[in-house]
C-alpha cells in the first residue's frame, strides 16, 4: 500500500509540475540557449585546436608548484629559456601528441621523486644533439638553482642530476580527444546550471506553495511524510531527466547538422581519431557523477524549504545549497589544470560537495586512479545517507509541526468566533 502512495503521489507531482506548459516552454527556451553555446562552443574549441603552434617551442611538464615557480622565474631572467612552455600533468597527452605531430620539438618531464627531481626528455628526433645538449644544459642550471633554493648551501656544493630519455607512448591520448574532454567537461557544467536551477526551485516552491495553501496538510493526512519526502526527491530527479533527455535528442540533431553542413575541416577529422567507445563510457561515469551530486544538493534544497513558509526568506535559503554547486561546479573546470597534490586539487577530489564534480572531470582527461576514485567514491556515498536520513528527520518534524500549528491556530480561532 505505501508504495502504491507514493507512486500516486510521484506521478501527480510530475505531471502536476513537469508536464505543465508554463514549465515546458520555459525549459525549451533554457534548451535553446544550451544548445546555441554548446555549438558556438564547439566551433571555437575545434578552430582553436586547428591553428598553427609555435614549433620552436619547448613543453616543461612540472606537476610540482615550487618547480613551477622557479622555472617561471628563470623563463623570465634568462633568455635561453624563452622557448619553454610550462603544463602541467593535465596537458601530458596533448603534449605527446604535438610532438608526434611535430607541432612541438620535446617535452621535457620534470618529476619529483623525494627531495631529488628526476628529469625526462621525450622528442621525436634523438639524432638532433644540439637540441638534446641545449636542454640539458638549461635543465643542469634549472637543476642548479633548486638544490641551492631548497637547500641553502654554496654553489660549489652540487649534484648532477639524472637525466633520461623517454619514448613516445603510441596509446597517448590524441589532441582531438582532449578537445573532446574539455567540450563534454564544459557542456555539461553548462547544462547542470541551466537545467539544475530551475528544477531545484520548482520542486522548493512546490513545498513551500503546499505548505502556504494548506494542501499539505490533505497531503499528510493521506500519504506518509516519509513517502512525501521521497516523492519530492524523486519527482525532482525525473523533473531533471526529462531535461536532458530533451536535451539529448536535440543535441544529436544539432550535431548531425553541423556534421552535415559545417565547413571546419578539422571537425570530420577530430572525430575519427576519437575512441567512441571510450569517451561514451567516459560520459556515462560523467552522467553518474553528476547525478549523485544532484541528489545531494536535492535533498538539500527539499531540507531547507522544508523550514519555512515565506517565498522571500525560502529564496535566501535556497543560495545554502545552489550557491555552492554552482561553484563548485565550474570550479571543477581547473582542476585537471592544477598539481594533483595541490591543496585545491585535494579538496576538490575528496570534498563531497564537490567531488561529484572534480572526479568526472578528471576521469574525461584520464587523471584519475583507482585508490582515489574509491575513497573519494565512498565519502559521497555516506554522505548522501547520512544527509538522506537527517534529512528526513527535519523534513517530517518540520511538516508535522506545521500541521500542528495550523490545526492549533484554526481551533483557536473558531474558539475566538464563538
């Protein structure tokens, strides 16, 4: 019987709120300027992708801050050292992929192993010893300036550091691919702004509506508060699938006609170097992600409109918890682009607030591993219980006060009438 309840419940709620036209036109505009940025969006990345780079530059791949900072220091006191273009790990495959291209002559990979860096020259031509010998010089006097920095001690006191020579991975992940990567990462940050916001806040202002009207109480009076507050969460989720399934299908007819019709000549041929098997499972792990972030912040939203009657004051509310995702959401962007054991990187990884975010993105550059996809994975998941169940708690005890009081207030005053 309680199932059937909040099935009833659901669906009312859904074609109540989702299938209403006032709803339906205002997400179709939303859809519209979506699918309007995410084409503008693609064009520029893959014009941006097809121009010319600088072949006489050199990739420094420093996922150390410290390192980073002195060899942008020494980039700008020495003039030898104008030809390096510092990345971080982020950039490592698109840099492969610009020297098999031989857009770029080497890559240089500095790594931190202890207190002693270890440094790597990866090109596609060994036979050239002038270029080899220029860089190891540079990486001598780099290597140089860090063991006296980090240690404080006279320059007669020094090192030789080991220097390697690297081979090209042929399994490196492709420019295009990482074009890819950065055009689904930013679409779909995109699209949890546009489709998030106004979900969240019709399912609020459902609560908050019920509650001023006193629906609620013939709600309550019927169903549960618990199938109610899970009929609020599952309305919500629906409510945003419907978007992106709208979405979707628009988007696959917007990508077909600019397949069809575009004059990028970099476009056809980005998409048959891509592993499509790989970026849709990569999208799916994105999609699931995504979704539990999503549930987190529901549940929040549901919480916090759950604690008021005024649309006013539920409007300050609702910034504790959409304020958060939507920066967490973008910032999420940067993460492949800063040091993986950097403060922000670390935080934004294990944080659950965002690591629904940071972990999805970091999967579509290929960043992650295993151990850190668990335990990250694992904090979101408690915390979504725990939230769930104290949510549910707050939820309830709020409905039924409210009932309480009302009902209180109605006896009092038809006591007061007589």
């Amino acid at each position: 019987m309680k199932a059937k309840e909040l099935l009833s419940v659901v669906l009312y709620s859904y074609k109540k709120k989702v299938l209403s036209k006032g709803f339906i036109i205002m997400h179709l505009a939303f859809i519209g300027i979506f699918l309007i940025t995410m084409g503008i969006g693609i064009a520029i990345g893959f014009s941006i992708g097809s121009s010319g780079v600088t072949k006489d530059s050199i990739i420094v791949i420093i996922d150390d801050k410290d390192h980073q900072d002195l060899f942008k220091t020494m980039i700008k006191e020495n003039p030898s050292f104008k030809k390096y273009d510092i990345k971080s790990k982020a950039f490592y495959d698109t840099a492969v992929d610009e020297v098999k291209n031989k857009d770029k002559q080497a890559i240089i990979e500095i790594i931190k192993e202890g207190s002693v860096p270890t440094y790597n020259i990866i090109t596609n031509d060994y036979s050239n010893t002038n270029l080899i010998n220029e860089i190891k010089g540079d990486l001598l006097l780099f290597n140089q300036k860090l063991f006296l920095l980090e240690n404080d001690i006279d320059e007669g006191e020094f090192y030789t550091p080991q220097i390697t020579q690297g081979i090209l991975d042929p399994n490196a992940q492709t420019q295009g691919e990482v074009q890819i990567a950065t055009i689904v990462s930013m679409a779909i940050i995109i699209l949890i702004s546009i489709i998030c916001f106004p979900a969240l806040t019709v399912v609020s202002n459902d609560i908050i509506y019920e509650k001023s009207d006193r629906t609620i109480e013939l709600i309550v009076s019927s169903v549960s508060t618990k199938n109610l507050y899970i009929s609020k969460i599952l309305v919500g989720l629906m409510m945003v699938l419907t978007e992106v399934l709208i979405i979707v299908v628009f988007g696959l007819i917007g990508i077909g006609t600019i397949s069809a019709f575009s004059q990028l000549e970099t476009f056809s041929a980005i998409l048959s170097i891509i592993n499509v098997a790989s970026l849709i499972s990569n999208i799916l792990v994105f999609g699931l992600y995504v979704s539990l972030m999503l549930l987190l912040y529901l549940i929040l939203v549901i919480i916090v409109s759950s604690l008021t009657t005024d649309i006013e004051t539920a409007g300050y509310l609702l910034l504790i918890p959409l304020l958060p995702m939507t920066i967490f959401s973008y910032m999420a962007l940067s993460v492949p682009y800063n040091p993986s054991n950097s403060p922000f990187s670390l935080i934004m990884t294990y944080m659950p607030f965002s690591s629904g975010f940071a972990l999805p993105v970091k999967i579509m550059y290929g960043l992650t591993n295993p151990t850190e996809l668990v335990i990250s994975t694992a904090i979101l998941l408690l915390t979504i219980v725990v939230i769930y169940l104290v949510g549910q708690r707050i939820f309830s005890s709020n409905i039924i006060k409210y009932s309480f009081k009302k009902k209180k207030k109605l006896k009092e005053n038809k006591s007061n009438s007589k």
